[in-house]
C-alpha cells in the first residue's frame, strides 16, 4: 500500500521508495529511510500529509506520498535503498515545460 493512501493515525513501516534519486536523497537527509516506523498526523487524499518518525515531523505532498510503499511492521525485512547510477546526480531535463528526455552518464546503452 502507498502512504497516499493511508488514513490519519496509522502506524507504518516504510518497505521501499520509489521515486528519483533526487526524491530518496532529500528524504534519507530527513531520516526517512527503508524499516523507519511512521505515524499518520494529518492526512487526506491528494492532500498533503503530515507524517511523525523518530522524533520529526514532516509535511509531504501527495506526489511524494504517492512513491513511498507501507505495510504493517517488517515483513520483508529492510531493503537497502538502491544506488542511482549517475552517482546521485540525475540528469533529467525540462524544457520549456515538458519533459526532454534523459541524459546518461557513465552507463552503457
């Protein structure tokens, strides 16, 4: 289940996040990381939501909250968070508004 859809109050384990580097890195900096226990505070679908961990609060919106998978305690175990292969430097570029395509570093086609 995604955090999105989870309900004010909840208790989770966060198994996995889905999402660009740029995505895990901001929320590994915050602590949020594979087999970190959260708590609901606010939240509301497509809203934003305010979850509770390790003694923090943060507010995420519902595109964010929409890439990180729940569950009840720690069935699966931890999994490591996997490694981008730019090196934690994506390389994704918009132009004028739309999406322009890829750019890859140092990986073979």
């Amino acid at each position: 289940m995604t955090l999105d859809m989870a309900q004010s109050g909840q208790e989770f384990t966060v198994m996995s996040i889905y999402g660009g580097c740029k995505l895990r890195r901001m929320l590994q900096e915050r602590g949020l990381t594979e087999g970190a226990n959260i708590k609901v505070i606010k939240g509301q679908p497509g809203g934003p939501f305010i979850i509770e961990f390790r003694s923090s609060r943060i507010m995420l919106d519902g595109k964010c909250a929409r890439k990180i998978i729940v569950g009840q305690g720690t069935e699966n175990g931890n999994v490591p968070i996997e490694r981008c292969g730019t090196g934690g430097h994506c390389s994704r570029h918009r132009h004028k508004g739309r999406w322009n395509g890829f750019k890859w570093h140092n990986q073979e086609v």
